[in-house]
C-alpha cells in the first residue's frame, strides 16, 4: 500500500486555494481597475488553464507542476495586458498591478516546487532513477 504523499497534498491545497482566492478577488474586489470592472474575467483564463491541465496530467505530481508553472505564466500575461493596455485606470496604478498578480504568481510558483518536490519522493509510487556515486 502507498504511504501518504503530505507534500502532494499540501501542493493540492495550496493550488486550490490560491485559485479559490483569485477568482473571489478579481471578482469581488477586482485586482485591475474597479469593483465590478470587466477585465477581471481574464483571470478564468488563469483558472481554465489550471483546470484543463489538471485533466491532462491526471493530477500526476509532475504534470500538476507544470500546470502550475502554466498558470503562472497565465497570471503574469494577464498583469503584463493590463499593464502595457493602461486598463484599470485611474483606480489601478501600475506598482497595484503588479505586487498584487506577483503574489498570486508567486503562490502558483510554490505549489508548483511542492509538486516537483512531490514527484521526486518515494512515496508517490513513481520509481527513482538508479544513480550510482
């Protein structure tokens, strides 16, 4: 029987949470511009390509990293629009932009190396690679 994998949950928890986070955010508070303004559905975009690589990698620790590292990527796309459009003006300035999408890349970014770090321990029933020193 497999041990437990505690790193693989917490990494599980984290992206789920942070996601949780995000989209209640954008849509209650709005992280571009005002309360209610439109852009903030890009953000379903991030979480689109959190869900759809979920399914792909069949929440394998190694195939959840690389989602995460997507949906930080997603993330920062959807500062670097916002930015470089001037949207969420005058309610948003620029340094709002981006401290707040960095602290949600940086979670995904956390999650993702717990996932790694999930990948590369014996207790997710992968076998290791023999290396000899």
């Amino acid at each position: 029987m497999k041990k437990k994998n505690t790193t693989y949950r917490f990494a599980l928890a984290l992206a789920a949470g942070a996601s949780f986070m995000l989209i209640w955010v954008s849509m209650s508070v709005g992280l571009i511009g005002a309360d209610g303004d439109p852009v903030n559905v890009m953000y379903f975009g991030v979480i689109a390509i959190g869900g759809i690589g979920a399914l792909a990698a069949r929440r394998q620790p190694r195939g959840m990293a690389r989602t995460l590292v997507a949906m930080a990527v997603g993330q920062t796309i959807v500062a670097a629009i916002a930015l470089f459009g001037g949207l969420g003006r005058p309610w948003s300035g620029p340094l709002e932009i981006v401290y707040s999408n960095a602290f949600f890349v940086a979670l995904f970014m956390c999650s993702a190396w717990l996932f790694r770090r999930s990948a590369a321990s014996p207790a997710n029933g992968e076998e290791q690679p023999c290396v000899s020193t």
